[in-house]
C-alpha cells in the first residue's frame, strides 16, 4: 500500500487550536464547546473543531452585514471584485495538495482525485466567476406611462448584489460546494457567512486563510463551525441573512425553504436526487458500462447526481449488468491516501449503516445481489453493490441511499424508459446512452431533469447552470443562472 506521506502543512492544520472566522479574528466557540472530527478511512479522531453558538452565528452574520453596508467592500468596483477573486484562485492553485489532503482526511476520498477533480474545479469556478463581475449589467428602458402622457421620462433596471449570504454546504464535496456560494457571492459584491457540514470543515477553514490572504476586508467572508441543529438552525433564522443557498437532503432543504419563506428572504436549495442512466440498445455497451459503473460508484456513490438507477433495454440487460458488475468487483478500497485505491470509505458510522440498511432491504424483500453487498472496517467501507430484480416502486428505486449501491432495471422500449426515468420524486440530473441522434432529441426534452448528459455522466462546467426539478431543488448553481441568484433586480424611473 502507497500511502501518501502528508505535507508538514496539513500536519500543522490538523494540530492547530481549534478556531473559525468571524470578522477579523480567528474565534473559540463562545462558551469553549469544541466537537471531535474522524478521519472515515480508520474511524478515529482527526481533530477538533469548535462547535459554534447561536451567538457566535449572530456575530458572524452582524460582521458580514457591517462589511456589505459600511466597509469598503460595499464600494468596491467590478475590476477590484474580478481581481480578487482571480487571487483566491491563485492561492488555492498553489495549495492545491493541502486542500486535497485535507479534503481526503476529513471526507475520505481520495487524495489524489479530489486535487485534479474536487480542488481544480473549484478553482475553475472562481476565475470563471472572477469574469462576471465586470460583467453585470443593467437596462435602459423606453417606458410609456399612459396616465403621465405629457411627461418625458428616463428608466433603467439595476442589477443589485442581494446583501448578505448564508451557505449551507453538504459533506460530500466540500471545498467544491462552498466556492460554487462563495465565488457568485463575491463576484456580485455579497458578504457570506458559511456553515459546513458538521463532519467536512477542514477546507472551508483553510479557504477562509485564503480569503484572508487575498485581502479581503474583514467580515467578507465569515465560517462558523458546529452542528446543524445549532449552528445551521441559527443562520438559517437569522433576520439580517438576506439569502440562503442550502445544498444538502431534501429534507432539511425542504425546512429551510418554509424558515426562508416566513421572512421572504431569498433562497436556492440544491438537494438530492435518484438519476437515471438509460442505455439503448444501439449504445457503445462497454462505453455504457463503464460510464455507468462511474455514474454510481465515483466518490463512493455519495454525490447527489448519481446515477443510481440503470435501465438497460431488455435484450443486452443481463450483459451490461455482469460487466458493471465485473468492474466492481475489481475495485480496490481503502484510504484516499493510496493513490492505487478506486474507491474509499463512506463519510461516517452512521452512513455505512444507512446504506447497509438499504441493502439488506433489497436482501428480504427478494432482490438479487449481483456484486458487492458487504460493508467492512475499520472505517466506513460498503463495497460496491448492484442489485436487480427490483421493482420499480421498490423503496431502493424511489429512495435516496447516498452510496455504492445502483438498482438495474430492464426496459422494452423508449417510452418504457422515459416512464420509469420519470417516476421518481427526484429531478437533478440523468444520462442517456445511445448513438441514435433522432431518438436522444426526442427523449431530451421528456426527461424531467434539470441536467441531461449523453454519453457522459455528471460532466459539470463553470458555464452550465446546475439545479434539479421537483424535490431536487430550487434554483441553479453555476453558469450566470447563479449571478441572477446572488443579485436583486431594481426598477429606476425618472420624471424629466
């Protein structure tokens, strides 16, 4: 086994007091809690890391409110907000091995994936959003007025940053997650305040050193470190948030957007999903197969567009699901520090035992267990599982399981698939498999899904809005979908 050897950086990290950002200083939690971090690969204690307060939210968010209304960031222009951001960028590139590390330790993916996938995109992002800030633009408009006849007026729309942000961002792909919030919220001219999930803060620490470095004014950029329950609750009731953008479950985002709407404070959720793959008969079926086999088992299946539903038409069913399930079975698990590892450990106890529970559901309720099925420690390893003769309102279709574990399901013919693809709650993302131009035009626009890929799967970039349909969310990240998201629209209208 090739463990990596830690930079003496991300020893220090680790070992270092237990503190988060609030304004200017690096803060305890105001009554001294702390909460203890695992490292998922070996299940024992990584660090620890305060555990905030609903006071230390408030301070939190009153220094971010201080810094959008009277700080000098409220009067920074275009070029200084592009320019900024394109230092963030620069200074997360030269620590890219750092933030990988951290991010394996804290999540347990891999080390060497999260640098080129997890730490690179999110560096992508931010120039790609450095761009739009000189970008944002506004309207004249050539108004009539029918009760001011005789008048001559002068109108125009500016585009407005909302204020101040609260993020909530979810454990599977932390440091990603935080600056697809973070890099719109700057770029607009917002204040942010993020919580991190409870298990995955280490990157957004280290971001918030980053932000820091940059030169940015005090309070810009805000991380409180805690519990849900706690922390997330405070943010997420705090009357001076002008905007919360939750990325998470469906249900905590679906209580989020009943505290947002009391207070018509602005909100994006971006939750989870239950993605189909299709593959068609005239597919490339070892392409299809090892796309599949990625849509499902990358980043231990703990990604909300994961293609955990297979539908294969029927006559090459058996074929695509024993290849799939060839590839898993030659998967090697182990730490995210091994760069020869294809898959790590789940983030938590608590996790494996979710998804564990879903398998054993499939077990007695009569499914095949094609491969996989068995979980293993120390740490939180579920091998990778694919498991048919299910039906189709079988809870293992319907529900979200967040892990290695794909339900393959045959179909006869296009409308068969197009049926089952959208009989789910959830609408995120889905792929469709085939060389039939004709027939993935027609399925494109029946499939309710707010991403659609071919020959591909989870393929994001900077420039494409990314949200879902039905109880997959509201609202879009990336792209400029997120400028309009981070911005409030005000009509001028001037008598001459």
């Amino acid at each position: 086994m090739a463990i990596a050897t830690l930079l003496p950086a991300t020893t220090a990290f680790i070992q270092r007091a237990p503190r988060m950002l609030i304004g200017a200083e690096w803060v305890e939690a105001a009554d001294g809690q702390t909460m203890p971090l695992l490292n998922p690969a070996t299940g024992e204690q990584l660090c620890v890391v305060p555990r905030a307060t609903v006071d230390d939210v408030d301070r939190a968010v009153l220094a971010a409110r201080q810094a959008f209304d009277d700080s000098p960031w409220s009067r920074t222009r275009p070029r200084e907000r592009q320019n900024l951001l394109w230092k963030l960028a620069d200074l997360m590139q030269r620590d890219a091995e750092l933030l990988a590390q951290l991010e394996c330790l804290n999540n347990g993916k891999s080390a060497a994936v999260a640098q080129v996938m997890d730490v690179q995109l999110a560096i992508d992002f931010l120039r790609y959003m450095a761009g739009w800030a000189t970008k944002i633009e506004g309207s004249s408009v050539e108004v009539s007025v029918p009760l001011m006849p005789d008048q001559q007026f002068h109108s125009f729309i500016r585009r407005e940053a909302v204020g101040v942000v609260g993020a909530i961002v979810a454990w599977n792909f932390p440091l990603l997650l935080a600056c697809w919030k973070l890099g719109p919220a700057l770029a607009t001219g917002c204040t942010v305040v993020l919580k991190p999930a409870d298990e995955t803060p280490l990157t957004a620490l280290k971001l918030a050193e980053l932000v820091q470095e940059a030169g940015y004014p005090d309070g810009v950029f805000n991380v409180v470190t805690g519990t849900g329950i706690t922390a997330g609750s405070a943010l997420t009731h705090n009357p001076r948030v002008d905007k919360l953008t939750f990325t998470g479950s469906t249900t905590v985002g679906k209580e989020i957007g009943k505290i947002a709407m009391d207070s018509m404070t602005r909100v994006t959720l971006e939750l989870g999903g239950k993605s189909p793959t299709i593959v068609m008969a005239d597919a490339d079926l070892g392409s299809a197969a090892a796309g599949a086999a990625s849509a499902i088992f990358f980043n231990q299946g703990q990604v909300c567009c994961a293609g955990s539903r297979l539908y294969v038409q029927r006559k090459h069913f058996d074929n695509v699901v024993a290849d799939i399930a060839g590839i898993a079975n030659a998967m090697k698990l182990g730490s995210g520090l091994d760069a020869s590892v294809d898959m790590g450990p789940l983030i938590s106890a608590r996790q494996q035992e979710r998804v564990w529970r879903y398998i054993e559901m499939g077990r007695e309720s009569g499914a095949t267990i094609a491969c996989g099925g068995e979980r293993f420690g120390p740490g939180y390893f579920v091998k990778p599982t694919v498991i048919v003769d299910v039906d189709q309102q079988h809870s293992l279709v319907q529900e979200e399981i967040f892990g290695p574990v794909l339900v393959a399901i045959p179909f006869d013919d296009e409308a068969d698939a197009l049926r089952m693809a959208n009989d789910s709650p959830y609408g995120l993302g889905a792929s469709i498999w085939s060389n039939d131009l004709a027939a993935v035009h027609r399925m494109i626009p029946r499939i309710k899904s707010g991403s659609v890929w071919v020959n591909c799967h989870s393929a994001l970039d900077p420039a494409l809005p990314f949200g879902g349909y039905k109880m997959s969310g509201v609202g879009r990240e990336m792209g400029y979908a997120a400028i309009e998201h981070y911005t409030e629209l005000k009509s001028v209208l001037i008598k001459l």
